[in-house]
C-alpha cells in the first residue's frame, strides 16, 4: 500500500476520532455498493467505541437490500439509522458526515445535510463531476478503483479491524454486482479486496441467495431486450415503454446487452419516474460511456454511467442520445 493511501486512511481515522455526532450517507436508491461500505464503515466506527448513523430517507429499496436489513435484525446485530425527521438532533458544530458512493450533492439520501454540517469527508469511485461536493475536510475520488467496496475493504484491512461475516457478506456482493461478476473495472486490486472480505467470513452461498431474482422479473427483461437493437456497429439501445422502471431494472438490462457480440457499449432508456426519464449506460472498457452521459447531465463511471433528463419524452431523449454519440464519434 503506498503513502498516499496510508495518508488517506490515518486522515480518515483522525477525522472519526475527533467528532463524536458521525452520520454516514450514500446515494438515493442506494445499492450494494453504497450500503454495503456504509455498514462496513460503521463497524469500523463502533471499534473506535464511537457511535454512528447511517442516513436513510424514505428511498424505496430493492428486494435484496431489504433481504439484507432483515438478516441483520434477525442476527441482532448493531445497525444504527437515521431518519430525515430525526437527524438535526444529531448535528452540531461536533458533527462528521461521511458521504460515500458519490460526491454530487443531488444525488445523495439527503442533499439539505451538506449544508447543515461543517466537517464533511467524501469517498467515491465515480470520475469526478464538475458538481463535486467542494466544501469538505477530507475528499477522495479515485475512478481506478472498481467501486467504494474496494476502498473500504482496504481500509479495514489497514486498520486490522474484523467485522462480522453478515456485513463482508453484504461488502463482497456490492463488489461483484459494481464490476459485473468482475467483468468490468477489475483490477488485482479488485481481486484482493475480494479475497480479504472472504478471509473476513463473507459466504458465498449467502452472497448468491441475496442476488437471486424473481422468475417473472427474469422473463419480463428478456422481453425488453429482445427490442434492442445496434445504434451503429459497435454500441446497442433498449427503448423500454412508457411504465415506470427502478433505475436499478435499466442498469441490469443494460449489463446484460454487453454480454452479445459486437457491443462495446450499451444504453437503456426508460422512464423512473412520471417526468423523469433515465438512461444507463454500460461498456467493455473501449468506450467511455461517462463523457456521453455527462453531455447529458449525469456523469459516472468509464464503463458505467447514467443520467435524468426531465420532462421530455422516451423518443426526444432517444434522439438527444443517438445526436450525442454522433457528436462524440
């Protein structure tokens, strides 16, 4: 491990051990990978004998996650949460928010709180955003690293910390669902950061029983990605129709579009709310899905990214898409 990184993780310390108010926050919609380090993070933070709370609004969660909240009451394990209603008691000039999976205010469980509190760190992996969050104590956006799974299995290792099997459980699927099954985004890196959470009692036959699916919702993709079809020779779009999609459904479909010959990247356009139209897009590694999204006001990852776009329809913001990869091209 180099210095800067050691730089990084005994800031981070510091920074936990001199505040005694600490929220921990990811994305809206949070996934694996956001919740996954969240929970890991907290473990860490309990070992410093310090409490925490992970900050959860009223995001609907999908059926894994919810599988996972049951797991960790049913283990009586510690999990502490906040609710939107409830956190201003926890903040004062003493305060620490720790933001991780992205640093776009917008995009976070709770956009108010960043300007709220004072001492902020922010974690991510997605290539910076010119919206970065800019006030902060502490702030570490590195697009090499597969997912924030990756940094916080490191940093347990660094500190010699364990942390129950549930959670390295929880960590080692948020790594495997960010980098496709390590098809994308990999790096030795990635691979040791797997290994470690496996030392750490991860159980790989849990980890499949979380990402098991409904049959219907199987069967129903299927359909939808028989309609895609190549937008030129080397990238592929899926229209779904007009009913409203979890953004997690397009970014799925969107993974298994890279699985078929001849596509480089991939793009699904759906709408995730009654005025909102998502796209997500997903690559090989020879194109960088980021900078077309960005165009578009989203931003991301080189090989995974997505965006909103308001009050438009599925087929003007089909057009805004192929019109923007014909100006990239």
């Amino acid at each position: 491990m180099g210095d800067f990184m050691e730089q990084i993780f005994n800031s981070l310390t510091q920074l936990i051990k001199e505040h005694n108010n600490i929220l921990i926050m990811t994305h809206k919609n949070p996934d694996f990978d956001g919740m996954g380090s969240a929970l890991g993070l907290q473990q860490i933070i309990y070992s410093f004998k310090k409490e925490s709370y992970i900050c959860m609004n009223n995001s609907e969660l999908n059926n894994s996650l919810k599988k996972s909240y049951n797991l960790i009451k049913e283990n009586n394990l510690y999990f502490n949460v906040v609710k939107k209603s409830n956190v201003d008691k926890l903040i004062d000039d003493n305060t620490l928010l720790i933001i991780l999976d992205t640093h776009k205010k917008e995009m976070t469980e709770m956009p108010e709180l960043i300007d709220k509190v004072n001492n902020i760190v922010v974690i991510d992996h997605h290539i910076k955003n010119k919206d970065y969050i800019k006030d902060y104590k502490l702030s570490y956006i590195n697009e090499s690293l597969s997912s924030t799974v990756e940094f916080m299995a490191n940093y347990i290792k660094y500190l010699n910390k364990k942390i129950d099997s549930l959670f390295a459980t929880f960590m080692l699927v948020g790594l495997e669902i960010d980098t496709n099954n390590f098809r994308l985004k990999t790096t030795d890196k990635t691979y040791e950061a797997a290994a470690y959470l496996i030392q750490l009692g991860a159980d790989n036959i849990l980890k499949q029983e979380l990402l098991q699916e409904n049959k219907d919702s199987y069967v129903k993709r299927q359909k939808l990605i028989e309609k895609s079809f190549m937008i030129n020779k080397n990238m592929t779009l899926c229209i779904l129709d007009n009913k409203i999609y979890e953004n997690k459904d397009l970014a799925s479909i969107a993974e298994e579009l890279l699985q078929f010959e001849k596509v480089e990247a991939s793009f699904v356009i759906g709408r995730i709310a009654k005025d909102i139209i998502g796209i997500s897009a997903r690559s090989i590694g020879k194109i960088n899905v980021e900078e077309i999204m960005a165009k578009l006001g989203g931003g991301g990852h080189y090989t995974e990214a997505a965006t909103q776009i308001k009050e438009k329809t599925i087929i003007e913001v089909e057009r805004l898409l192929i019109d923007t990869i014909k100006e990239e091209k």
